[in-house]
C-alpha cells in the first residue's frame, strides 16, 4: 500500500487560473452514426474479442468497430 500523504497547512506559493479545456457535455454525447451489419468470422478470432473484451470490461462488438475504424482511417488516403 502506498504511503498517506500528510497535508500541512503552509502557504501554497503563487497560483495560477488554467483555462477550462474540458469538452462540453454535448461534445462528448456525440455518437457516430451505425449501420447494423452481418458478418461471419472465425472461431478463433471471436475468441480472442471476447477474451479480450471480458479482460477490459467491454464489450467484443464495440472492439471489432473501433479496430475496422482505425484501419478504414489509416488506408483511406492510400487508396485515393
């Protein structure tokens, strides 16, 4: 276990106001439109998705979309 941290009370130096660079509620709501699909895969790669998935507490669809997302991304100007 870590060390507690002992506070005393002496005078904290000069401070400084951070501007606030949090998102808006509404800009974190957003959600990307989907378009519900079928497709078959292979034993051992929904396997892995749902280990994967079970280990990070999430869920496997959403791990499958957001790595087809980062490849589309990542080819996209390739195949221009």
């Amino acid at each position: 276990m870590k060390k507690k941290i002992n506070y005393k009370n002496e005078p904290m130096g000069k401070i400084r106001v951070v501007k606030d660079f949090l998102p808006n509620p509404e800009q974190l709501a957003f959600k990307e439109q989907k378009i519900k699909t079928t497709i078959s895969l292979s034993r051992t790669s929904l396997d892995f998705f749902k280990h994967e998935a079970d280990h990070y507490h999430t869920s496997y669809q959403k791990m499958i979309r957001n790595l087809l997302d980062s490849y589309a991304l990542q080819h996209m100007g390739k195949s221009l």
